[in-house]
C-alpha cells in the first residue's frame, strides 16, 4: 500500500480517526507522517485536541509571535497551565485557538447573554448597517425622497454613538466596528447629499 | 457574620426542597467573569489580585440579594473551615487552595456564593434542592446583570465572555445537577448512560465534580459546551437529559421492586445494619451505605421524616464536617472514621428498622399500580 500523500513510498503509518461518526481513514510513509507531525511518539496529539487538552500545538501554528502583546504570556506558558493569560490573549493567539475553540464548544460565536452597555451600542450598529444598506439601495433606485429621510436617521444614530462614546468608554472593538461604518456611511451621505441638490429635495427638516 | 454561624445550619439546598428532589438532589448554575483588561489570576502579580479582589469585592457586597452575607478573605479562613465549604459545594476544591488575593462572599441561605480570584476573577454560583435550573439561573443571571453597573467585564463581539480557560468561554456558564442514582448503579446502566450523555456534549462526573470519584452514588450532571448557544438552549438541553436520566432511574428501581427484591431488601438492610453498629467508618463506606438507606426512604422502607437526618448525614460525615464543631486541632483519620460511626450510630437511632412488608418481594403480585404508588412522584 503506497502513501497517500507522496504516492511514491509504502505506507507505515496508518492514521485512523472518526470524524462527526464517520471513519476516515489515511495511510502515510514515515517521512510524509514526520512531515504532517503524525509521527508524534505519545500519539495523543489528536485525542488531545478533540479533548480540548493539546491547545499548545494548535497555537503552534500561529505565526504572528508567541507572545501576547499585552501581558507577555507564551504559548510555552499555554501549554503548561491549559489557561490563557488576559483576554488580549483570545486576540494575540486568535488564529491557533478558532480551531480548538470548535472542536471544543457546539459553535464559534456567541449567541448568549450581552452586559447591558453593550448591549445599545451593538443594536445600534447593527441598524446602522441596515440603514446604509437602505440608503445605497434609494439612492441607487433614485428614491431620493426616501435617501434623504434615511440619511437623517443615520445622522441622528451617529450623534448618539458619538455623545455615548464621549460619555462612557465603550469597548476599543465596538468603536472601531462604529468608526468603519461611520466612514461608509458619510461617502454614501455625501453622494445623497449630491443627488438631492441636483433634485431639489430639501435639506433635512429639524422637526421631522 | 461569622463563618460559624452560617455553617451552624444546613444550606437550602439541603434542608430545602424542590421538584423531584428524592433523585435530583440539588441544581447549580455558576457564571464566570473576567474584568476587562486585567490579567487572568493566575498569571497575574500578587498586587493585580488584590486590586481587582477588592474591586469585585467591593461590589459583590454591595448586591441587594448580598445585605445579609459572609465576606472572608481566603487567607482569613482556616483550612478545616475551607473544607467545610467545599465538601458544601459553596467553593471549590482550587479555590481553597488560594491563599492571598483570594475571597468568598457567599448569602447566609447559602444559596448564592461569590469565588472572587479563582481560576477567573469573579465566579459566582446559584444552588438549590431540587431539579430548578430555570430559577437557579434567573437567581445568578439577575446578580450578574447587577454587577454590570459597577464592574467592566471582558467581553468579546464573537466570543463572548471571555475566561482563562478556553473551556468556558462566550456564556461562562456552567449547569448542573447533582443526581442521586442508586438504581442505576445496581443494575449496572449507569455506565451506558454515562456514555451516551458524553456523547452529547454533557458531562456526568462524581461528587465534587470534575476529576473526582462518584461515591454513594451520587453524580453530576452538567453542559460541556459553553459557545455557540444561549444560556437558555444550554439549559434546556441540560433539563431534557435530566429528565431522562430520571426516567431511566424510577425505571430501574421499579425493575429492581419487581425482579430483585430479595437482592434490593438485602443491600438496604445491610447498609442499615452496619451503619447502626459499626465502630469505624471510612466517609466513603459511609456514603456508599447512606445511599441505600436514602432509596429505602424513597421507596417508603423508613419513614419519611427521617428523611432530612439521612440527607444532613451525607454532608456531616464528610471529614470537615465531623470536625467543625470540635476545638480540636486536625483529627486523624482513624479517630475521624469512629466519630463518624459514633454520629451515624446516633442519628440512625431515632429511624425503625426498614419495613420489609412495605414493598412487594419477589413473586408476589406487583401489579404497575401499586409499583406507581410506591414510586412517589
């Protein structure tokens, strides 16, 4: 039986692993299986990571520097303690955990309970999105009656965002997730702005 | 208040009642939190814990449900009291290791407790009698939403809550039960039950959870997973194998009533014997035999009443517990295990003999109505 990967060399190692209930099987050479870390003495790498234990060699993989730039903590630190150092660390060791948080957990995004003061600037974000989408759409199809009536809720949504952000300090993500839509948003606001001036439509009414 | 005064009486979820509490012995919900751009406790500096110790101290006090509480630095509290705690499931066995930078705030029906600096920098559990995780969680989710005003904690747009470890990250919640399964274990199911739960993403794992042996057949069941899911889907999930899980358990005791009286009289019997004259018993015999005197009592073999004095037993052997009301310094375990015999022996003399008569023994007519009467609901 010849190797799977090179198809040159007989297969040694053969690598039997069940994947959601089904069985697949791979056959490798020694070389192949050093090469893809197969060859790993213990053999556990496999069942440690469907276990949620060999998180170490997953972060391996991450290129971007074994450190966390934000409280110092390695991936050597990793391996030893299973724990992560602050939460930095989910963002420093992104790319080695996503692969582990899956096996381990039934998704990979949240879908539970948000704090409260998140809570308003997400819901915000989310209709602001769906505000630009709208707007794009109108100006597209030449509603502009209907751009300009978009454009003064999104105005008004982002003078909200911003006294919040002045008030309180929302989370460094939430802020760079408002700042790119605020910055779609006002090359689409200006083009509407453009559009309803050839038209004629009127400016934004205070009291509407 | 003082450690004493509390400990002095049974927690609710002991003395306490609540649905099907003859198998589901208690529910739990716990929660973990992180503040926001601090370090994990357990790689941070002694100064960092106890900064961020006094800072969710400060507001878990502050709790209106907190007003009447028990507030101790862990390196406030002696070792015995430590384990005592523990064996009451109101800290784990890691947080009683911790020394400084470490708390517990915990209410005085002992309901809620607050692990600040464990493994996260605030954990905090709901525990009551019975099968209720829908009000445990509504209790511990009501103080976490509380504490949001007062305190920042990690989170993350796609991962949620974020924890040390990567186990409890995005709800940081861990449901559970603790099921008592005598019936399972004696005709043997109890492993494919086990099995087939893991497969399903719960766990099932011995008394002090994780790592720990099952004795007196006692086994908690909890969610695995805690990404990808609201709290709600999680415990729904969780409620559902529960009540499997019990269905099986009635199931096997019935079964036994029916086929094996002879050996179930027996084990009962047994058990009563030893427990009302031995002269030294380790906690795990005496667990294991307790077991079968509690079936006795669900099966109406001992009077209902005695009920609480069998439960409070499982806790008051427990090696702490046997030497919390003595000003000793630390027995050993030889003389531990007679003054557990001596308590059992004492506490087991106000309970009759178990009334043969009350169940039907092998042969005789077991028609499935009176198995469903002997079977309370």
């Amino acid at each position: 039986m010849f190797c799977d990967v090179c198809k040159s060399k007989e297969a040694t190692v053969f690598l039997t692993q069940i994947v959601e209930g089904k069985m697949q099987k791979v056959n490798l050479c020694e070389g192949c299986s050093k090469e893809k870390g197969v060859n790993d003495p213990t053999g556990f790498a496999l069942a440690d990571l469907l276990l949620g234990l060999g998180a170490a060699q997953e972060i391996d993989k991450n290129p971007a520097g074994n450190r966390c730039p934000v409280c110092g903590f390695s991936q050597a630190d990793f391996k030893k303690t299973g724990r992560l150092g602050c939460s930095a660390c989910y963002d420093a060791f992104a790319e080695g955990l996503s692969g582990m948080l899956k096996n381990m957990h039934r998704g990979s995004v949240h879908t539970g309970k948000v704090p409260a003061k998140l809570r308003v600037g997400r819901l915000r974000n989310k209709e602001l999105s769906e505000l630009q989408a709208s707007l794009q759409k109108a100006v597209q199809e030449e509603q502009f009656e209907e751009a300009a009536t978009l454009r003064d809720r999104i105005r008004k949504l982002e003078e909200e965002s911003y006294a919040e952000t002045a008030l309180t300090q929302e989370s460094t993500e939430v802020n760079r997730i408002a700042a790119v839509a605020q910055s779609s948003a006002s090359s689409v606001i200006a083009e509407a702005d453009e559009a309803s001036k050839k038209l004629g439509v009127p400016k934004p009414r205070k009291n509407s | 208040m003082k450690l004493s005064r509390i400990i002095a009486n049974t927690g609710e979820w002991l003395s306490g009642s609540g649905p099907h509490d003859q198998i589901v012995v208690s529910s739990r919900v716990r929660l973990a939190r992180n503040l926001k751009g601090k370090p994990f406790p357990g790689w941070a500096k002694k100064a960092e814990r106890v900064a961020v110790l006094e800072e969710v101290r400060t507001a878990v006090e502050q709790l209106p449900e907190m007003e009447e509480s028990f507030s101790e630095k862990l390196d406030d509290l002696s070792a015995l009291e430590k384990q005592v705690l523990v064996e009451r499931h109101l800290i784990s066995r890691e947080h009683a290791a911790k020394g400084a930078g470490s708390a517990v705030v915990m209410n005085t029906a002992q309901t809620l407790s607050f692990m600040i600096n464990e493994e996260d920098h605030l954990r905090m559990q709901a525990i009551r009698a019975g099968l209720q995780l829908d009000q445990v969680f509504a209790m511990i989710n009501q103080a976490d939403s509380e504490l949001e005003d007062s305190l920042d904690f990690a989170f993350h747009n796609d991962l949620g809550y974020l924890t040390a470890c990567p186990t409890n990250v995005g709800t940081g919640m861990r449901a559970s039960a603790m099921m008592h399964l005598p019936g399972l274990v004696m005709s043997e199911q109890v492993n494919k039950i086990i099995n087939s739960v893991n497969k399903i993403g719960l766990a099932v794992r011995g008394l002090h959870g994780e790592g720990t042996e099952a004795m007196g057949n006692l086994f908690q069941v909890s969610n695995q997973t805690t990404l990808g899911e609201t709290e709600e889907e999680i415990i729904g999930r969780l409620n559902k194998v529960i009540f499997q899980i019990l269905e099986h358990e009635q199931n096997a005791r019935q079964i036994l009533l029916q086929q094996r009286a002879e050996t179930l009289l027996d084990q009962i019997g047994r058990a009563y014997g030893i427990l009302c004259h031995a002269h030294s018993i380790t906690s795990k015999e005496a667990l294991n035999l307790l077991s079968f005197i509690k079936m006795g009592v669900d099966l109406g073999l001992f009077p209902s009443n005695n009920r609480l004095h069998v439960d409070e037993l499982f806790i008051e052997t427990q090696p702490a517990h046997l030497q919390k009301g003595l000003q000793v310094t630390k027995l050993g375990a030889e003389e531990r295990d007679s003054l557990r015999a001596a308590l059992i022996r004492a506490k087991l003399k106000q309970m009759p003999e178990p009334e043969i008569g009350k169940i039907p023994t092998n042969g005789s007519t077991t028609t499935s109505n009176t198995s469903e009467t002997s079977e309370e609901s």
